[in-house]
C-alpha cells in the first residue's frame, strides 16, 4: 500500500534521464528483487536497454510498463498543429496529415525495438496508455503473475 501512495502522490517532473536513475537504483539494492519500472520510455533507447540488463544480469526480475498517452498512440491530429515537448517546452510545427504515416511508423519501430529486447532479455514488457489507470494496471499485472507462479 506504501506504492500506491507513493503513486498517488508523485508528480511529474521535468526531463529525466533513465539509464542513470536505474544505475543509482541498483547500486542501492542489497539483494534481489523485483523491479517495475513505469515510463513512457522516451529516452535513449540503448542506455535504458543497457541498464535493465545490467539490472537483469544482476539477479533481479523485472517488469517494464511502458505508458504513452492516447494522443501519442493514436495520433488524432488532421491539420497544421503545434506539438510541446512536455519535458523541455520546445515546440515543433508541422502538418499532421503529412507526418501521420511516418510518424506511426517510427512509433511501431521504437514500440518493437523494446518489446524484442525485453523478450530476449526474459523481461516482461506491457504496454498501455494514460487512459488507464495505473493502479489497475498493476493489479492486474500483479494477478495474472500471482496465477502463473500458483499453475
């Protein structure tokens, strides 16, 4: 219950950088453990990817809930808009009809990328969107594994 306090609780803060906020997470870890990391995952790919095996690599189970927001998913724009990185405030125009296609298709890659590295790496990878909230999320979560380790 501590967790989810801590959830309700947290606040979003400004860019983050991944690789370096496991690395000091796993120098604190004293014995094994089971680890979820909930993150929209936009970061350098080959850094978060390197940590969580060195995590991995280390004796610990782990559990990446990778969240994007339905926006991000879905793309719903259909005209001329102004994009805002949440972290860093800077801004992008562009046409949305013209960079949907492309913009779908880099977002299948990045979505592919991590869900075959957490597969090879025996890390269980979800994905799912803001629209849900994360305490389900992890219920559920924590069930399905709960019923897997009982069959």
């Amino acid at each position: 219950y501590r967790i989810l306090a801590a959830l309700e609780t947290a606040a979003p803060g400004k860019e983050t950088a991944i690789a370096p906020l496991l690395a000091a997470f796993s120098a604190n870890l004293k014995r094994r453990s089971f680890i979820i990391l909930i993150s929209d995952l936009l970061d350098d790919q080959e850094k978060v990817s390197r940590a969580l095996r060195l995590l991995k690599g280390a004796g610990h189970e782990l559990a990446v809930f990778h969240i994007l927001d339905d926006e991000e998913v879905n793309f719903p724009y259909s005209c001329a808009s102004r994009f805002v990185d949440m972290e860093t405030g800077q801004t992008l125009a562009a046409d949305a009809v013209s960079v949907r296609v492309e913009y779908k298709k880099n977002l299948a890659e990045f979505l592919n990328r991590y869900r075959a590295f957490c597969r090879d790496a025996g890390i269980e990878f979800v994905t799912t969107t803001t629209s849900k909230p994360v305490e389900k999320l992890l219920l559920e979560f924590l069930t399905r594994r709960e019923m897997r380790k009982r069959a």
